[in-house]
C-alpha cells in the first residue's frame, strides 16, 4: 500500500483536508499546478533553482522540506537551533515557567508533566523552523495549539460539530499570522531556511497572504504534533520503572555528564541503544492514526483475495500492526529489551509508526532526535522524581486522535525537580 502510487492515490485525500484545515481552492489548484515549461516556473525562477523541468509547488515544496529534515548540513544547523531552544525553555528562571510550574520550595519545583512538555517541546521545532519570536513563551499559541491536536480529528472525519476546533485552529494561526507581520530582520529566524524557502516560492506563484499563513499553520502542525506527548510517555514509562530509568541515565550522562556540558547529539543518536530502544517502543504502544489512500484503478484493487472498488479509501492503522502478539509477544506492555536484538522480527513489515512510501514522515529524525535532546538536557539539569500518590497513566483510547495518544483525562503526572548543582 505504501509504495503503490499506481492505483493508490494520496493526493486526492491532501487536497480536500488541507481545504479543510483553510487553504482557499485556488491556492490548493496553485499547490499542484505544474507549469507548461521551466521558465514558466515561478519559484525556479525566483529562487534561481538548477534543472530544466517545472515542478508543482507541492513538489519543490516537498524537495525544501526534505533538504532540511533528512540528514545533510541543513538538517544540522536546525538540530542545534532545536537544541538552543530546549536549552532555554528547560530553565526554571525562564519567565513563563508558571505554565507548568505548580509549586516551589527550596528542596524542588514540582510540575505538571503534561505542561512541561507541552511548553517545552512543542516550540522547540517551531523555534528552529520559524525562528523563537513565534512560539517560544507564546502560551495562547501553545494552548490553542494543544487543544487543536486533539481534537483536529473532527475535522479529518468529517464531524458535524467542529466549530470547536475550528475555533483552536484559528487561534493559533492567527498568532502565526502576527509573528508573519514581522520583518524578515527581526524574525531571528537564522536558521529558518526551510520557511523563508517556502514563503519565497508562495509569494513567488501569486498566492494571497491569507493562504500563506494558513500553510505556515500547516507546517506548524505537522511539524510539532509528536515530541511532547511522546516525551510524556517516556516520562511516564520511566519513572514507574527506576531500574530501567536509571539505565536509561547512563546513556544519557555520557552525552551530557553536567548541566554546563556541550550535549553530543551523535552519542545519543548512534551510541545509546536502550535510550533508543525506549523511544522505539514507546512509538510502537502509543502511535493511533492510519495512512488512507484513494483507489484509482477503474476495475479495483485485489488486496488478500478482496476487491477493492474504484474510488474507495483504503486505511492502515498502524496500531494493528503493532498490537499483534504473533510479531510482538505480549504487545500490549512496554518492552524496551526487544529493540536490542541484531534482528527485531517486526520491524521490516509490522512496525510503521511514521507511516511509509509517499507519505513517510521527513520529520521522523528531527522529532527522535529533540526527543533525545530534551531527556539528555532535563536529566544533566535536573533530579527527576515523581511526586507523592501518583498512578501510571492510561491511554485514551475513545477517540480518534493522530499520533500519539493522550492520556485519560485527570492522569497528568507531578514530577519533582531538584536542580543539579
């Protein structure tokens, strides 16, 4: 299903929800236009691109944005501006900590897990892709941010009674269309080179102001809706097993030993195997969702012995996969011991929490990676502990949602954190 682009169709399923999420229908014709010629093409030209065919907007859209996401130089410079970010919203002298701060005392500072990585990890990328005048302390963006993620569902499964998360939708957008407002100067956004590329070929086709914010709403999206709900579960895995966090810590401190200490990206990604082992497990438990594709053929698709008709969606939760104790023996518990055999037997076809083919998440390094970033960061700083009568969270799993689940309502955790000295 991934790899079919033949007689399985994605396009046909963007087009109608990015109209869905606000783009006008002429901006989303704009998006898959391609030109009669390269010297007809708006954004080759203004950005003086190499090669001798047009391209859609989608296209050289899709081109910046893997430059950037997937390894390379590009993606380099946005890991540290990440990193800067992290750096500076995992201060307690940090002006908005009162976001996720509950109480304080001399001995430690006890938080609210669900706020501390909501503030801390949902502007970290949008810090690094924008530049930190957007997000960074932004707490209405963050609020109506979070609130749309959860309930974006509606919109996507054509729910009658959306005007709710229209509403969160619009909130944060229009924080985006302030930050828009500023001069490329003051924007600080040195690292931003995937945004200003995009905005150059947006402006470059004709497309209105309106409409650029809305795809700048876009890439805040689907950019940033993972981290911080992944990095509570991590929390949350971890603090109900000491033994295995304190493994975990090992790994941790030798990427950063101390709170002054330059963290090693490197180390964490390629030397840290329970760390990783971790990460890959939590995204294994707790990723919902399902890759949807159009059938194109006008005789079908035969999928197992079935016929799928012309013009039906075809979906792939990827929870099923992952749940299925043929591949995963006792899948519903977390296991991280089992990402560090030489060979996971279902990794290749029963593991695909960042989707696949066409539509295999570009972002999936840069999301592992500031997840690593903030454990490593908030451990060098802090003693983490939790509080007192806490109970591990349980999934919600009554909705819909996409990506990562949340926790059932009242199941935040409070942590104590203790500055390391």
């Amino acid at each position: 299903m991934y790899k079919n682009t033949v007689t399985l169709d994605f396009a046909a399923i963007v087009k109608p929800l990015i109209i869905m999420f606000g783009l006008s229908e002429a901006a989303v014709d704009m998006s898959f236009k391609v030109p009669a010629s390269a010297a007809q093409d708006p954004v080759k030209n203004a950005l003086q691109l190499p090669g001798d065919k047009p391209k859609s907007l989608m296209h050289h859209g899709a081109e910046f944005t893997h430059e950037q996401l997937l390894p390379g130089p590009r993606y380099a410079a946005l890991e540290n501006a990440v990193v800067r970010s992290l750096q500076a919203n995992l201060s307690m002298k940090n002006t908005h900590a009162q976001f996720y701060v509950q109480s304080r005392s001399d001995a430690y500072t006890s938080v609210s897990l669900c706020n501390w990585t909501l503030f801390v990890l949902s502007s970290a990328i949008p810090d690094a892709l924008f530049g930190p005048k957007l997000a960074r302390g932004n707490i209405p963006l963050l609020n109506a941010f979070d609130s749309f993620s959860k309930y974006n569902w509606k919109l996507w499964y054509g729910w009658k009674d959306a005007n709710d998360v229209r509403k969160y939708k619009d909130a944060f957008v229009s924080e985006i269309d302030k930050f828009l407002d500023l001069p490329l100067s003051e924007r600080e956004a040195d690292e931003s080179w995937l945004w200003q590329r995009m905005e150059t070929a947006y402006i470059a086709a004709g497309m209105s102001r309106i409409d650029i914010t809305q795809r700048a709403g876009l890439l805040f999206w689907v950019s940033n809706s993972n981290p911080s709900r992944l990095s509570f579960w991590i929390l949350n895995f971890l603090l109900f097993r000491p033994d295995l966090f304190d493994r975990v810590k090992e790994e941790l401190h030798a990427a950063m030993p101390s709170p002054d200490s330059q963290l090693d990206t490197d180390k964490l990604a390629n030397e840290s195997p329970l760390l990783n082992a971790v990460i890959e497990e939590t995204l294994r438990i707790v990723i919902e969702g399902a890759s949807v594709r159009i059938v194109t053929d006008p005789k079908g698709l035969q999928i197992g012995g079935k016929v799928i008709p012309h013009g039906a969606r075809l979906f792939a939760p990827p929870r099923q996969l992952h749940m299925n104790e043929k591949v995963w023996p006792d899948a519903k518990s977390f296991h991280p011991e089992r990402w560090l055999a030489k060979d996971v037997p279902g990794k290749k076809d029963h593991y695909k929490p960042w989707g696949g083919g066409v539509t295999f998440c570009p972002g999936r390094f840069l999301a592992k990676s500031t997840i690593r970033c903030f454990l490593a960061i908030a451990v060098a700083r802090y003693d983490i502990s939790l509080g007192p009568w806490q109970v591990e969270a349980k999934f919600k799993l009554d909705e819909p949602v996409n990506g990562p689940v949340y926790p059932i309502e009242g199941m935040d955790l409070k942590l104590r954190l203790r500055v390391k000295h």
